[in-house]
C-alpha cells in the first residue's frame, strides 16, 4: 500500500464530508494555514502526534482512518451507536431496510 498517498487522500475525503477547508482545519488542528494542504498535496506527513490529532479532529479511531473500505467512518459511528439503543427487533427491521437498499 502507498502509505503516502492514501493518508492525503483520506485526509481530503474525510475533510470535505465534514465541509470544512483545507485552511480552516490547520488552524482547527492549531498548525500553520497550510499544514493539511501540504499533506494532502503529498509534500508533507503529520507525525504521529499530528495524525492522532487529525483523527480526534474527525472523530474516529486510527483503525477507523485505516478502513479504506468505509467511506464514512464518523457516520457509520453514529449509526453503530443508534444502533446500540434498539431492542432486537427494531435491530433487525433496520437490517432488512438496510439489505433491501444494497442489494
């Protein structure tokens, strides 16, 4: 896996569900204005300080960052904890919804 260009992809995808810029999250993260843009456009890696910042930023886990397959980690976070609070019946009327939408 190219470690370097999936962490700058993540990081835009991520970025742009949340709708907020580039800019806007360096300052959140309190870096310099062009500290995501720089590791998005591949010029630069946060440090391992920086990426567990980045991921608090989101609201996910690290595991949760790595999950290429989830398009929406903080979403399906939410969903899981919704999902926490059904009795067992509405847990699988919820799953049926969901295997009639992706089938």
């Amino acid at each position: 896996m190219d470690y370097l260009s999936f962490v700058s992809k993540r990081i835009s995808q991520l970025r742009v569900q949340k709708g907020i810029s580039a800019r806007d999250m360096s300052l959140s993260l309190g870096q310099s204005e062009s500290y995501i843009n720089k590791i998005e456009n591949r010029h630069a890696m946060p440090s391992m300080a920086g990426f567990f910042y980045i991921c608090e930023f989101f609201g996910i886990t690290p595991e949760e960052f790595f999950k290429s397959e989830v398009d929406a980690p903080q979403k399906t976070r939410e969903l899981m904890h919704e999902i926490d609070r059904l009795s067992p019946s509405q847990t699988e009327h919820i799953l049926s919804i969901i295997k009639d939408i992706t089938e």
